[in-house]
C-alpha cells in the first residue's frame, strides 16, 4: 500500500450547512483508502475492519484511534474484539459523508501500517 496524502489533509470542522458526499463524489477519496479495510456503506458511513495478532495490539490500536478523535474531535464508533477492530465512521452533524471522514479513514491506515507488518 502506498502512503496515502489524504492522510495529510486538514480535517475541518463541520458546519451542518454543506450537504453528505454522494455517488461519484466518493470514489476519489475512497481510492485513497485501504480498500482491504473499507467499504463505503450505502453512501451513508465508512465501515472499517483491521485485523490484528492478538487482543493487546487490537487495544493500542484502538487507544490510537481515540486520541486521534479526541484531538480532532470526530468520533467514530469503535467495536474492539480478540484480534480486530472494527471503525464506523461519519458526520453525525450532517448524517453522512464529508471529506473529513476519509482522512480520519486515511490517518487510521497510517496508524495500522506499524501492526500489519
């Protein structure tokens, strides 16, 4: 897997005002992604799942990710398991898709890159 750039884009904040990301509007930010990871769910949300060796890496893992939404305050839901983590992830103020999402998706590939190796 490549190093994805929009995993260096700025996540911004959310006025409520624009409208979700539709149809062809999405595949050039989910071709960014770990397709292995990702799948776009009826246009609505990202649904990742990243597998992992054992319960102790699934937990950093997931530790990572919940600073990360902290700091950019967006909050995915996360399911830790033995072994995986599964992400759900969209803009609850506009009850779909933006931009953000996908780079939040990418900065967790980034993050998953230091487990999959």
């Amino acid at each position: 897997m490549t190093e994805s750039q929009l995993a260096d884009r700025e996540c911004t904040a959310c006025t409520g005002d624009e409208d979700p990301l539709e149809g062809e509007e999405l595949i050039p930010l989910f071709e960014d992604l770990d397709r292995d990871v990702w799948e776009v769910v009826d246009e609505h949300h990202l649904e990742g799942t990243y597998e992992f060796a054992d319960f102790r890496d699934a937990l950093e893992f997931t530790k990572e990710v919940g600073e990360l939404a902290e700091e950019e305050f967006h909050h995915p839901d996360i399911h830790l398991s033995w072994g995986e983590v599964v992400i759900e992830l969209w803009t609850h103020k506009i009850d779909g898709l933006r931009e953000t999402d996908f780079v939040m998706a990418a900065r967790m590939d980034r993050f998953y890159e230091e487990y999959d190796e």
